[in-house]
C-alpha cells in the first residue's frame, strides 16, 4: 500500500481530493492505495476512511470491505449508511452490491441504517418481497422509523396493495408529522385510485411542510391533470422543467401563453423534444396554430421522429438533432403546448389525423406484409406489450414494469378467429415475438424498421393496433387509425381516470386494469372487442 510521505509538499487534503478523484473515475485500486495510506497515518480520518471501503467494496471484496463500511457507519450515526454511497458509485452492479450488503449484515444483523439502505437497495432492483420482508423486521424493532414506514409503503404499492400502502405512508406521517415525502407518496397513491379530492388536500399540506420541493408541487399538477382540471395544472406542470437535468434552454424564451400572449408574426419558435417519443407525437397537433399566429415552427425532435414529422403541418424546418439549437426567438417544449393555449378539456385539438404516413413508404411496406405471407383478407391488428425503462429518468423503470406486461399475456387474442397479428414491438421485449403463445400466429416485421416513420407505414397497413401505453398508441391514434389502449392501473394522467375513451384520440378506446398488476381481464375484454370488429369485417366481405 502506497505511503504517504509527510514531508513531501503534497498535503493530505491533496491526497484525498486525488483519491476521491480515482474513486469517481472508477481507479478503485489507485483510490484504495492513495486512501489506504492516508488511514494508516491518520486512522480517524473518516472521509479516507470512507474512501478506502469504497474502493474495496467496489472491486468485489466484500468481505474485506465490510468491517471498514461499518465502522464508517457506527462512526457517523448521523449519516445513512454508507451502502447508499456504493449504490450512487455502482448502479449498475446489483450483483456486487447484494453481496456487499449480504457482507455487512453478517458482521451487524440489527444495524438499522444498514437494514434500510438494503432495503432500498431491493426496492430498487425489484425484489420487492424481499424489501417488504426486511422493513417489516426493522419496523417490529423500531416502529416509529417514519422513513421505513414510507419505503414500506412505496414496496406495497409496487406490489399492487394501493390500501396497505395508504396505511404505511398514513404511519410515516403521524411519526414525522413535520416531514413531506410520505405525504407526497400518499397523494400519489390516492391519485391513483382516483380520490383526487383528498390527493389535493395532502398535496397541499405537503406543501406546507416543504414549499420549494419542485416534485411535490408537480406530482400535485399531474393530480390535477389527471382529474381533469387542465387549466389549473399548466403553470406548476412546468416544474418538471427545474428538476434535474430537464432545464436545457434559457427560461426567459419560454414561449408564454398565448391569451393574449406576444405578437408570432415572423417569429420563429422552437419546439423541443422532452423524454418521451410519445408525448413530442401527441403535442405535435399544437404546431399548425402556431404557424396560424404567423409563427416559424421549428421542430427540434430525435432521429427517431425526424421522417414522421418531415411533411407534418405547420412544420417549417427539422434542426439536425445532434447540432447546437438553431437561432430563435421563443423555444417551447412539446409538453407546454397545451400551457401556451391554455388547453381544456372542452378545447383539446383532437381532429384526426394530424399525421399521415409517407404514401411510398406505405407502398413498401404493403409489399413487404405480403411478402411475409401476411394475408390480405381478415383483421389486421399490431401489438405492443412493452415500453422503454428509460433508466435515465429516476422512478421510471417502476413505472415501465406496471405497464409493461408479456407476449404470453396476449394469449387470448389469439384465440379470436379471422384475426392476423403483426408485431411492431422494438427494444429487448421484441423477442418475445420469437415464441407468441399458442394460437397467436404473429409477423413481425420491426427488424427492418429505422424510425417512426417505417412504423407508421406498417400501421397504415393494418385494421387496429393493441398496445399498451407507449409512443405506438399516440402515433395510431394520431394517423386516426383505431387503437385498443391496455391500460395499467396507475394510469398516466393524459388517459384520465374511469374513462373507456380519450378526448386526445376520437378512435382510441381504453381497456384499464381494475387491480393492480392484473391483466387478465383487460385482455379478455380486449379479445371480445376485436372478436366484434373480425364479425364485422367478416359481414362486409360477405
């Protein structure tokens, strides 16, 4: 192990900023080296303590790092444990990091820090019995830990047991009653069951607690938009914007709103891609009323949309997506559209399509369906059982698991006669399409496909698309063609709540899950629907 020398000009403070500098570089044998000599002449020196078990821990010795982790632990019970500082270095190595934490709970088994940092380690990678398990065990030695309570409550939820979860964040609450983050989960859970009476009140006693906290004051304007109430969500919808690396553009440019809003003539205006493929598609129908108030609309989208949108009304130009933002006088998200309009539910701008596939490209694709031995007689129906994890966005890997599901659980689709099923199912849940279940013959023909514009001519094709809520469901219902959405049950706000129709999309038709997780009578209510659109397409050929 590297000494270090005292008499040399370096300090120890350069020594350790140059070991945390080897740790964030994942140098883990540099940083335990540098750090390694600092604690062998300054034992007590917890941040090169730290450092050092870090850098053990990391390159897979867990066993030689767990007594060092726990001594950082018991020498600041202040902290949380420094597992949670391992999880942020090493994300991505669920692996290594179990059995650092399998390490350190062998060596203090009632380590409470520990016990919740593992736990919401489990929670994080999905093991969630396992999660519920641990709290439960913490919560009988400790049961006023409000924040056990609401991870407990978080875990609950993700299982799909919304009313056990209320109690625990319900708990958190009445223990920490001055705290805002089980309050916070509670209005959500609230939300949605659709109680959005009493989501607001907690929203707002959330608030209270906690008035800058950006989350909680948009988790309060998806409450809103969720119950309906557009016009009164808008202006805090944009703090999604302030959260974490969403901000890209200069706030002063937002585009305002527009009633009466400054004067587009000659203007150009740049509308921006946020995360999702899906929201940039539904929100495209607001760039023709910006091109009526004599705005130049640029639309700065993904590669992935770039074809799509290349003909789309009221667009004057496409940015290349990896240059620097073009010269403009307002920028908008496509997300704050509706803001600027001062959308309402009476006044959403739902005229189908706004879209249209390229005729040539729908041309080739025609040929290519046949070419597969894609019959010409019968339904047609395109099918998306998955979306994007979207790992980068915090939360929303969750989110993606609940309405997600399998290829297996479309089954009883395939027992309805004179349908033929194609898939236009892309990223890793595509090869399922490998092995549909039984009596689900499925094409699939998304090997070929670049972009969203060879998607649209593959709809084009068909009679209907059945999906669950992912960018295909916005894209079928924007080309005005027919589209059974199989919705979760913690639905996104935009699909509303108890409704089996949108005001976004006149030819979608929603089919939600009545418990969380279950998607067996949301397919046998969707194979009943398709059975009725195959009879009648029979009766016309007839």
């Amino acid at each position: 192990m590297l000494a270090v020398n005292p008499n040399t000009a370096e300090s120890p403070q350069t020594w350790l900023l140059a070991a945390f500098e080897h740790l964030e570089a994942h140098r883990f044998a540099a940083a335990a080296a540098l750090a390694g000599g600092l604690v062998a002449a300054a034992p007590d020196d917890l941040r090169a303590g730290l450092v050092l078990a870090l850098a053990i821990a990391a390159q897979g010795m867990a066993d030689q790092a767990a007594p060092l982790l726990q001594r950082i632990s018991r020498a600041r019970p202040d902290y949380p444990h420094p597992g949670r500082d391992l999880r942020a270095l090493l994300p991505d190595q669920p692996a290594l990091l179990d059995a650092q934490f399998v390490a350190c709970r062998a060596l203090d088994p009632s380590d409470p820090r520990l016990a919740f940092a593992y736990a919401e380690f489990l929670h994080e990678s999905d093991r969630l019995e396992a999660a519920a398990a641990l709290l439960a065990g913490l919560l009988h030695d400790r049961p006023t830990l409000a924040p056990a309570h609401n991870l407990l409550g978080m875990v609950l939820s993700d299982l799909g047991e919304p009313e056990a979860a209320i109690a625990q964040f319900r708990i958190a609450v009445d223990c920490a009653p001055t705290e805002a983050p089980a309050l916070s989960n509670l209005g959500l859970t609230l939300r949605h069951q659709g109680r959005f009476a009493a989501a607001l009140a907690v929203y707002d006693a959330a608030l209270a607690r906690s008035p800058a906290d950006v989350r909680i004051r948009l988790n309060r304007a998806v409450a809103l938009l969720a119950a309906g109430r557009l016009e009164a969500a808008w202006a805090d919808f944009e703090c999604r914007q302030h959260l974490s690396g969403t901000q890209l553009m200069p706030p002063e440019r937002l585009l305002p709103s527009l009633d009466p809003g400054p004067d587009l003539t000659g203007r150009t205006v740049l509308v921006t891609h946020e995360s999702g493929f899906g929201d940039t598609i539904q929100f495209v129908r607001y760039l023709p009323m910006l091109a009526a108030r004599g705005a130049r609309v640029l639309a700065w989208v993904p590669s992935e949309l770039t074809r799509l949108l290349h003909d789309a009304p009221g667009v004057a130009g496409l940015p290349p997506p990896d240059a620097p933002p073009p010269p403009f006088d307002w920028h908008c998200p496509f997300c704050s559209l509706p803001r600027a309009f001062a959308t309402t539910l009476t006044t959403i701008p739902a005229h189908v399509p706004y879209l249209g596939a390229d005729p040539a490209l729908v041309t080739t694709w025609a040929e290519r369906l046949t070419a597969q031995g894609l019959p010409a007689e019968g339904l047609r129906v395109g099918l998306v059982w998955a979306g994007q994890a979207r790992p980068w966005l915090p939360g929303f890997t969750a989110v993606d698991r609940r309405r997600s599901t399998t290829l297996a659980n479309f089954a009883p689709l395939g027992e309805v006669p004179c349908v033929h099923f194609v898939s236009l199912q892309k990223g890793p849940a595509a090869r399922q399409a490998r092995t549909p279940p039984p009596g689900l013959a499925l094409f699939d023909p998304m090997e070929q496909v670049n972009d969203f514009a060879d998607t649209a001519a593959i709809v084009a094709n068909l009679d209907v698309v059945v999906a669950v809520d992912t960018a295909v469901v916005h894209l079928a219902g924007a080309l005005g063609k027919p589209v059974f959405l199989l919705n979760r049950y913690d639905s996104c706000w935009r699909w509303l709540y108890g409704r089996s129709d949108s005001p976004w999309y006149p030819s979608l038709r929603i089919f939600r899950q009545s418990r969380p997780g279950d998607w067996a009578p949301v397919m046998a209510e969707a194979a009943r629907a398709l059975s009725v659109l195959a009879d009648r397409r029979q009766a016309a050929a007839l």
